[in-house]
C-alpha cells in the first residue's frame, strides 16, 4: 500500500483544532531514541506551531551509552485551547509535565496492536494483505522462544469471510449460511483423533443445551513448516465450528 509523506500525513491528521490553534503552540522536547546497532541515544527537539503543521527538527545530537542510565527528562508542554491564563497561573493538571525518559527507554511492555479498514466498507483481500504487513512489523512487541521461531502468539481479528464459508459448504453439499444468525467458532482441538471426538462432542452437547445447532465442523488450513520446534509440540488441530 502506498503510504503518503511524512508532512501530508501529518497535516491531514491535525486539521484546524483548537489545540493547534493560532495562539497555542504544541512542543515535544528531547525525545529519547535508542539505536540498535550502535547503543547509542539521539535526542530530538521537535516543535510544533500554527504556521505548519510539520517543522524541522531543531536540534539532533547523539550522545553516548554512559549517558542511557543517567537522569534525563523531558518537558512536554501541552497548553490546553480553554486555557486564556498564563501557564505558571494554570491549574496542577494543566501545568507542563516532566517525564523520566529513563522509564521510557526501560519499557519493555508487549502486544501491539493495529487496525487496517477500508473507508467505504468494502471486503478485500487486500486489506487482509496490508494487516499481515503490518503484523510483519510488530515482532519488537512480542516474545519469541529460544528456538527464535516460537511465538507468544499473535493474528488477525476479521469480519466473517462468509464467501470463503459459503464455498465451502457448497462443497460439503451444505446449504448456504443464514449471515445474520449464523456463527463461526475457532476451536483447538487435541491431537489425538479419540479425543477429538470426544471434544467435539462435547461441544456439541454444550450447543445444544444452549438451543442452538452445530451445521459442520472446518479443518483450518495450516503451514506448519514456519512453526517453530517448541511450539509444534504442544500445536493444537485448529478447527472451526460453524452453528
């Protein structure tokens, strides 16, 4: 997918607000970033007015590793657009903030998450080509085995492709799926095939105390060949339950 500029993208996500208004100004000083290779930190001064929506940066300077633990902070003033009174006389919680950007550089929080959609509502495999794309970029927010192939998990949440399913019942010789009261189910079954029966029937039983109908079972299309070792020992059968 063809991404627009830094500048047009920035200047479309901050339309005339208040917040950017002719007399506010949004500044974001010393902004701490780590370089992987040469462990070493740039710290960054940006500002931004209301002449432009994208400034140069205005200063850019690299310091070295001894300084990663030191006490560094940063200011990041943002005035609020109902505020008309100087910022020394504004209340506690509108007052600029220093932050510890030691903390910041330390965080090593997990799970990312992103979100691709087209505009109109309208399905396209292409959006499921963007999202793995995107996936594809967020392997610093996960953890990963030693075998470095096992995951701690990660995927793609979609609407129900119901063509896929309507196809394959069409080759199941089952009628098509009634969209607005039918559902799909993931379901990770065990390995061995007596205790898939056994789940699946179990399953089943829970489905219909619940008043409701399994009309077949799907076996989920896998690649285990980029699976890693750890992990294929416990890789569950996947499939999906349709109701």
């Amino acid at each position: 997918m063809a991404l627009p500029s830094v500048s047009s993208s920035i200047s479309r996500l901050t339309p005339p607000s208040p917040l950017l208004s002719h007399n506010h100004t949004l500044s974001l000083l010393d902004f701490i970033a780590t370089h992987g290779t040469s462990k070493r930190i740039a710290r960054k001064s940006l500002s931004y007015s209301h002449s432009s929506s994208l400034l140069p940066i205005r200063t850019f300077r690299h310091l070295g590793s001894s300084h990663s633990s030191s006490s560094i902070k940063a200011r990041l003033h943002l005035p609020r657009a109902a505020s008309a009174v100087d910022s020394s006389d504004a209340p506690p919680q509108h007052q600029p903030k220093v932050a510890n950007l030691d903390d910041i550089i330390s965080e090593r929080g997990a799970c990312g998450v992103g979100f691709v959609a087209n505009l109109e509502n309208k399905a396209s495999h292409k959006i499921i080509q963007d999202a793995l794309t995107a996936l594809s970029c967020m392997e610093h927010r996960g953890g990963c085995g030693a075998d470095n192939d096992s995951g701690d998990g990660s995927g793609l949440m979609t609407s129900i492709p119901w063509d896929l399913f309507d196809n394959w019942a069409n080759e199941q010789g089952i009628p098509s799926f009634d969209k607005l009261h039918a559902g799909v189910g993931m379901v990770f079954l065990p390995k061995d095939d007596g205790h898939i029966k056994e789940a699946k029937e179990v399953i089943s039983s829970i489905f219909r105390q619940e008043g409701l109908e399994v009309l077949g079972w799907r076996t989920v299309p896998v690649k285990a060949s980029v699976v890693g070792i750890n992990a294929k020992k416990t890789m569950p059968n996947i499939e999906q339950e349709i109701d």
